[in-house]
C-alpha cells in the first residue's frame, strides 16, 4: 500500500480538512479491502499526514453503524469472514479487529406488532433458518397468487404506486424503459445529454461522475429520483422520488442541442419553502456539475441531476421506506437466478423496508 501523491494527495488532505468525527452507515457494504484504504488514506489526509503513525490518522471517534446480515459487499470480501491475502484485505481485517466496542440496538421499530408473522420471517432470514412454514407464508404475496387471491386490480395499483427491484442494472433499465414508453403514448420524451468536458468524461459511470449520467431520458410524468443530496434538511437527498411535471427550455433550447433549463420535479418528501404557492412540493431541478473520479482529476460533467425511478437495484434501496403514506405503496421483489442474487440476506433487506406491507393487499 502506497501513500497518495501528487494531486490526489493534495485532494484528500483538502476533503479531510476539519474533520473531527467519522460515522459510516450500512457497514454490511464495508468490504475488507474497502476497510484497509480507508484507514490507511485517513492516515495521510487527517492533520495534512502529520499523524500517519496513529490509527485513522488520529481521529478521536469512528463508529460504524448497521447490521452485519444485510447486503454484503461488492466484490470484495466481509472483514469477519474474509480470504483475501492482497495487503489493503488483510489491512482492513487488522483495523477490523482494533474496534473494541458494540452497541446491539434489540427493538425492532420498523415493524408493528400486528406483523408478528412477517418479524418472524425476517428473524429467520437474517440467520439462514427459514422453516417450509416461512416459505409457504411468502408465497401468498408472489405475483401470481396474488392475481388469482385479489384480482387484476390489486396487480395494477402494484405496478402503478410500486417500486420494482431487480439485481442487475440492465433489468433496471428494461423496466424503466418499458414504463417510459408508456407514458411517452402522451408526452415526448426528452433525450438529455450531460455537458462534459475532459477525456474521459463521457465514458465513466454515473458512480464516478458525482451520481451524474452521461444521458437521460426524461418526460412528464415520469417517475424520477434525485441521484445528488440538494437539500438534505428540506427532503431533497439523494434517492428521493418524485415525478416531473414540466420540462423547461428558456430562450428556444432545444432537448437535441441543450440541457433543460429546469425540470420542475413533485417530491412528496420536499419540505422547504413553496417555490409556487399552489403546489408547495414542486421544486425546480437545475443542471448541476460534478468533477469525475477520473486518473487524470480534471473532467467535469454537468447534468440534471435526476434518474428514472419505477424500478431501481437491491444496493441501492438501502435506508428506503414502503408502505403506505410513501412515495412508493409497494415493494415488488424480481430475485435473480444466479446465488448471488436470490440469496437471503437480499430478501431480508428488501422485506424490512416495508411498513405494513401484508396488511396493505387488500
């Protein structure tokens, strides 16, 4: 393991410029090797790496916050089960073994205590002890069940108010685009090109762009999520849902020669001040511009920061919620064929972002 140089070095002592307290959420997804770099950089970029003998570069408090049976990591190992013998893993294993305290939260809040059957269920996910009991029970909400148990209608309401989770980004992408083309049988669609400048700065996923992609398809109607934090305090972070109601071109821009001026977005989670008094939740999303995580530190990409929303990848639904007075009433779960995919641990995440989930078909 190298220390940074250069430009990088200079970026990382700047981001870690004030820093007093580091608190990383869903720590499942903190793969060994993610675990090693991370203390290993903060030893160069707290106090400008004046503290790098000192274990995360003399930062007084770290915690990590989660549940170790969720989502593992993305390919990378977990730091208490890991094989790895690369340095950063074994590393990451050696920084997991310092953390010398643990607090274990025992209330389940998320779940009522008319849901009895379905803590149950999740109770034996999360230890790989489900019964033929738990297997049947989840049967009754499979999609074709539910048609001959509560008709087309309930069916309809699922695909129209529900949100669809796959394990692949291309089956994101194929149920996005299939919802798209029928709401463009009224509104045209919108091909949005991001504004960019650098040499790779149209070839690197939205993941290395700042969240921002390099083309959208958009329209009215259409539901969306926010892929930047906005305004986190007023409800606009990232992940928030929403649906378009208009797309603004000033000055006659056109959607083939130009970025939209504004896309003016219904978020029910906005609670900041009413930009147009007789509807309080439409908020006007502008083009932002985000520097890449490119080798070279110099590409830009400016974008609306927006994706489509019906569906979205298991990762990505983490800290989600479901149910009723959601932007989201349903959660309509697609396992994929491959291990991976269809594992428990997947399941449970998934089923515990639901409120009330059983007692809503009806």
């Amino acid at each position: 393991m190298k220390p940074p140089e250069g430009i990088l070095g200079e970026n990382l002592q700047s981001n870690c410029d004030g820093v007093k307290v580091l608190l990383v959420d869903e720590r499942s997804l903190i793969g060994a090797t993610t675990l090693g770099w991370m203390e290993f950089m903060c030893r160069y970029g707290m106090q400008n790496g004046e503290n790098f003998e000192k274990s995360w570069g003399g930062l007084p408090v770290v915690v990590f916050f989660g549940d170790d049976v969720q989502l593992p990591p993305v390919l990378d190992s977990p730091v208490f089960n890991s094989t790895s013998k690369i340095p950063a893993s074994l590393h990451g294993v050696l920084v997991w073994n310092e953390f010398n305290c643990a607090v274990n939260l025992q209330n389940i809040v998320r779940q009522g205590n008319n849901e009895q059957q379905l803590k149950n269920v999740l109770l034996a996910l999360r230890e790989y002890k489900t019964t033929s009991e738990h297997a049947h029970w989840l049967q009754m909400f499979q999609w074709h069940n539910l048609k001959h148990s509560h008709g087309e209608n309930l069916l309809k309401r699922m695909s129209a108010n529900g949100l669809f989770v796959f394990p692949t980004h291309q089956e994101v992408w194929t149920h996005n685009k299939s919802k798209l083309i029928e709401v463009n049988t009224q509104f045209p669609i919108a091909r949005v090109n991001a504004v960019s400048s650098g040499f790779h700065s149209k070839s690197l996923e939205s993941d290395r762009a700042g969240g921002l992609q390099q083309t959208l398809y958009l329209c009215k109607s259409a539901k969306v999520m926010l892929s930047v934090n906005l305004c986190v305090p007023f409800g606009l972070f990232n992940g928030a849902i929403g649906n378009i109601v208009d797309i603004i071109y000033l000055n006659d821009k056109r959607p083939d020669d130009s970025l939209p001026d504004a896309i003016m977005v219904e978020f029910h989670s906005y609670t900041g001040p009413a930009f147009i008094e007789q509807n309080p939740k439409l908020v006007p999303i502008v083009p932002v511009e985000r520097k890449l995580d490119c080798s070279c530190y110099c590409c830009r990409r400016k974008q609306i920061p927006l994706r489509l929303g019906w569906a979205s990848t298991i990762h990505r639904c983490q800290g989600m919620t479901i149910g009723k007075g959601e932007p989201n009433s349903y959660i309509v779960i697609n396992p994929g064929t491959r291990a991976f995919e269809s594992e428990p641990r997947a399941h449970f995440l998934l089923l515990c972002l639901g409120q009330n989930l059983p007692g809503m078909i009806n």
